[in-house]
C-alpha cells in the first residue's frame, strides 16, 4: 500500500527517486522520503509529511549531495501516525542501515524487545525501524564473527539472516553506507520489479516508476531477492539459492501514465473506458462465428467446462464486478456461482468441494486479501483463475491460469475502467463456459453482438459529462445518498455509493431497491437524493414502484434510464439516460453515470479526486 523506488547505476539519483515518487504517489501520500549515499560514502536522509511536493520543494531548497545509489518511500500508514520520524527510510541506531518496506511485520513486537534489551534505542512507532535495526545489529554481528566467504556482500547477508526471523510480508530495498554501490531488494507479499537498464537497475513496486528509464523487468517472486551494483546483479532465494532472472517486456508504454489534458487521472481513466474495453475485447471474440477465444484457458476447458461450482472473489470494487458476474455465470453458464469477500473465505473454514473453481479478482493482482483467498481455495483442492489488470502480478503468476483486463494502467485510486473490464472478462467467462454447456449459437452471437456495440454506447453516455456535472452541483452538499437498483444493478449501485464515499466522502449506500423498504426507508427525508439504476428489464415496473414510495417521503430522485423511455420522467427529479442493451450488458453502461456523477461531486466539494484521504490504490496488507 506504499510505494518503492531505488536506484543502483551512473546518474545521478535524486532526480530519478523524486520523480519515480511522484508516479507511485497513488500508492500512499501521508509522508515520504528518501536516502542516498554520497561520495564520501555517508549516509543522508531526508523526509517530510503530507505531499510528495513538500519532499520535492525540501530537496529543492536544500538539496543532497551527488550520489549513484539511493532509494525513496511514499508511505500509507499502518504503524504509527504520519509523521515525519514514522516516515521511511529507517534506519540502525548506529546510521549504517537505511531500508524502505512495504507490507506489515507482524512479530515486531517480539523483535523490538529483543533488541531493545541488547541496548538499541528505538525513535518511531512503526514495524519498519524493527526491521532496519534487525538487520543493523545481524550486520555488526556477522561482520565482528568474520566468517564472510570472500567476495560475499556483508549487507546480503545481514538482510537474509533477518528475513529469516520476521513474520509477515514485505518488500524492501536496503543500503548500507559501508558498501556504498550496493542495493539489496528482497519481496514477500508485496510486489517489486526490478528495471534492467546499462549500468544501472531501477527498483519500485509498481511499473510506473520504471517504465521511464527501461522497459526490460524482472519480477521477483516471494522469498526472493536480489543484490544490485552498477556493472552486476545476482537474484537469489532468502536461503542464497542462485535463482535464474527471467527478464521480460513491461506492458505498458510512458504516455499511458500520463495524464494529458484531463485534470484528474480517474477523469481520464473514466474516458478512457470505450478503448478499454475495445483492447479487453481484441483477439477474444470472434463476432462472425459468435465464439470467445481464450488463449489462457486453452489447458484447462476441459475442467472448467466440468466444473460443478464458481466461487467469485475480491475486495471492495473487484467485489462488486464479482457479484455481477455471479448474475452472470449462473444466467450464461447454468452453473453454481458464489461471490463473496476475500476477507471473509480465508477465515470461515470454506468448504470447497470437487470440481470447484475459484476466480480471484483483482486490478492489482497484489491484493492481500484476494491472494490469500486463492492460496486456501487452491489449499483445499480448487482450480484457481486469475481476473488481474497487471502483468506479472503475484496472483497472475500464481493461478492455474488467468485472464488479462489489458486495461491499461490505472492511477486513479478510485476504480473505473478496471471495474467495466473485469465485468468484461466475466461476462466473456459466461459466454465461453454457456457456450459449451447449454447455451444456443443464436444466444451467445446476440450476446457477443452487444457486447462489440458496448464501447460505441458508452461514448454517447461520456458525453453527458456537462449535464451530470449539474446534477452532482444540485445535490454535492447533501451528506447521505442512496443508491438502489434491482437484479443485474444491485451490484452497480453498490459501486455507485462506494465511488461517491471514496472520493468525495459523502455518506452513501447501496442496495436492492426492494431492500429498501425493509429499514433504510426510515432515513428518506426532504430532499434526499436517491439514486436509481431504472434501465428497461423484467424488474422495470418493480422498481418505478419503489421510486414512488421514495417520492412520497420527499426524496429526490435521479434516474438513470433507458434511452426513450419517456415515462421516466414524470416519476424523477433528474434523468440520465444510457443506450438499451441486453439486460446483462447494462451494467456497462449504467455504472458510466455513477462514476460521473462521484467524480463531479467530489470535485465540487474540493476533494483531491485521485488522492483521496486514508486510501491507496493496492491494498498489500490485510
């Protein structure tokens, strides 16, 4: 949840870390920092709380000395308030060790009394200065032990002996001024990739930070890490088993990180959904034979074809594309299909029969949650499928076999086209398991027919932009909404409410409309804005009902309609209409104005849309 970049090669490396910071900013932005090692072979530390700016305007008016080797944290806080002597990088007590991490070490506890009765002063309140003084004291006593095979990195074996006492996930870059062209990484649960460029190596957790300087990565897998010098680099497992790198080709160019001329990344990401659906739809679907075409399923029709069972999976917007995918599967496929919350399968002694499948939901494909889901659904005999957005993610690498989003980076911690592309993929699931199960030519060619008309329909919603935005400034003052919707649209106004709360911190809910009569009807009041996902099905009389028990209590309704239904209108405050589609395809569509509707609000409301407080964009912690 926080994010890494460190630098090892010939430039100069300040520039680089601040600016590899300000691309993982979205990871976390309570405070940040960073370390370097001058000339003279000394340690310098700088850091700040708030902004990766306020780091940026320090090293500005008083900047570090020149030095080739570095690393740089922006952190999301789980141990200790954001505070400047919380904020990375730690270090030993004795000024050695500098050291950057992600994830949680859960035996800290342990840990810091161990060393604290050996005499170590501790000056913050996070998990993380544990782990730096760990492996500081490991180093002094290693190095006064005098048994280092010749040629060995001192620094690579303090951090492997460490490694092995500490409980938890992390990933970590770690300097020592004592071998000053050295950068040792290592990952367990938290995601690091390691940029191969000439003469140089950049770290971070997160492609965008690399993506500038090389395109040619290594991802390391867990228990993993590497050692780091301008002209060499060895990569090994924690118990110094030589591991052969397998070098690869980021995904993803430079200007897809960009963010042009739109004022806020998820702006653009929201604008950019018709494109990625189109490249989510490119060499699946074969419109003129009515068939879907999955390459990294071919291994395994067979089994899914058998299966008796689907369990969906994720967290918070993942969850909802799971729910409708759940409509889906059992709608498409005519097979047993459960979503449920990552958080909640792990705990609750899950029974997974025969014959069971499990598909892990995730943009990051590093969700801690979600990856630990599928490591007991796969723990108890289940075929597991990966539905990820990030190539060479830790729950893409450990499925039996996965579809990619291909969605293009998102940066905007509020989801949006991740989310239309993960209902994408499900709804091309359904279709490639209904196909072979039950489902007729003519129903799947209609299907796949609305699907390929899908990004053109939603071009024609964005353009409503301007008249969402007046609705959102009509009701951007009012702290309670409900968001409510009936079949396919329960789970769309369920993420409905969550964009609304994410980044404009109004209180929202979302339900089934029927739901609402049974307690929540008891907030309706003058003026409350309710939201209706209305679009023509076989519930659309149902839910004009419920609209009018919501307008008799004084609430104000904003529809979101079908294009000519005209009979909305005399129900609804405000209407947004969408174009008609299948039933199952309207989320899509329906779930477009929503987005919308949060981003203006927060906007509005003077929210820092793509920041908002106490998020970040990869949940790596539990």
């Amino acid at each position: 949840m926080c994010g890494i970049v460190a630098y090892v090669g010939r430039k100069i490396a300040q520039p680089l870390l601040i600016e590899g910071l300000k691309r993982l900013e979205y990871r976390g932005y309570d405070s940040a920092g960073v370390a370097v090692i001058d000339k003279d072979n000394k340690l310098h530390i700088r850091r700040a709380v708030g902004r990766i700016s306020v780091l940026e305007n320090s090293v500005l008016q008083t900047p570090l000395p020149p030095s080739q080797v570095g690393m740089a944290h922006t952190r999301w806080a789980t141990h200790g308030a954001p505070t400047e002597v919380n904020a990375h990088p730690h270090t030993d007590d004795g000024g050695r060790i500098a050291l950057v991490h992600n994830g949680i070490i859960e035996n800290y506890v342990a840990l810091k009394q161990f060393l604290t009765e050996k005499g170590h002063t501790f000056t913050s309140q996070t998990d993380t200065e544990v782990l730096a003084m760990l492996i500081g004291d490991l180093y002094t006593d290693i190095k006064a032990a005098n048994h280092l095979p010749p040629g060995a990195s001192l620094l690579q074996r303090a951090v492997q002996a460490a490694l092995h006492e500490v409980e938890g996930t992390y990933g970590i870059a770690v300097i020592c001024k004592d071998e000053p062209d050295t950068l040792v990484v290592a990952r367990k649960g938290s995601p690091l990739i390691i940029g191969v460029g000439q003469n140089e190596y950049v770290v971070a957790s997160d492609a965008s930070a690399i993506v500038e300087h090389t395109t040619q990565v290594i991802y390391l897998n867990d228990n993993e890490m590497a050692v780091l010098k301008p002209d060499s680099f060895r990569t090994m497992t924690i118990d110094d088993i030589n591991v052969s790198p397998v070098i690869q080709q980021l995904e993803n160019k430079l200007e897809e990180y960009e963010l042009g001329d739109y004022e806020h990344y998820m702006l653009k990401e929201i604008f950019e959904q018709p494109t990625a659906v189109r490249n989510c739809l490119r060499g699946r679907v074969d419109q003129r034979e009515g068939r879907i075409v999955f390459g990294g399923l071919a291994n395994h029709t067979r089994e899914l074809v058998k299966a008796k069972r689907y369990i969906l999976t994720g967290q918070g917007t993942a969850w909802h594309a799971g729910l409708v995918g759940d409509y889906l599967m059992e709608d498409n496929a005519k097979v047993v299909t459960e979503c449920t919350y990552a958080s909640e399968f792990r705990y609750r002694n899950p029974i997974v029969e025969e014959d069971t499948v499990l598909v892990a939901i995730s943009q990051s494909g590093e969700t801690a949650d979600t990856l630990a889901a599928l490591r007991e659904a796969k723990e108890k005999g289940a075929m597991a499928l990966g539905v990820v957005n990030v190539v060479g993610s830790t729950i893409a690498r450990e499925t039996d076999g996965g579809i990619y989003l291909h969605a293009g980076p998102e940066i905007g911690v509020a989801s949006t086209k991740a989310f239309t592309c993960q209902c994408v993929v499900l709804t091309l699931l359904s279709l490639f398991l209904g196909r072979r199960r039950l489902m007729s030519q003519t129903q799947c060619h209609e299907m796949i027919d609305g699907l390929c008309a899908i990004p053109d329909q939603m071009e024609r919603v964005l353009k409503q932009s301007d008249h969402i935005k007046e609705i959102a400034g009509k009701f951007c003052d009012r702290e309670n909404w409900l968001f409510l919707g009936r079949g396919y649209h329960y789970p769309i106004a369920l993420e409905g409410a969550l964009k609304l709360k994410e980044i404009s911190y109004i209180h929202a809910e979302g339900m089934p409309a029927a739901e609402m009569k049974h307690g929540p009807i008891a907030l309706i009041n003058e003026g409350m804005p309710v939201v209706f996902i209305a679009t023509k099905g076989v519930q659309y009389d149902k839910v004009i009902s419920n609209i009018e028990e919501v307008r008799a209590r004084g609430g104000h309704i904003i529809a979101v309609a079908t294009e000519g239904d005209t009979q909305i209108k005399r129900y609804s405050n405000h209407v947004i209409y969408v174009p008609d589609a299948i039933e199952g395809l309207q989320p899509l569509l329906s779930v477009v104005p929503l987005q919308l509707l949060a981003y203006h609000a927060a906007v509005a409301r003077g929210c820092n849309v793509d920041k908002p407080r106490n998020l970040a964009k990869s949940v790596t912690v539990e």
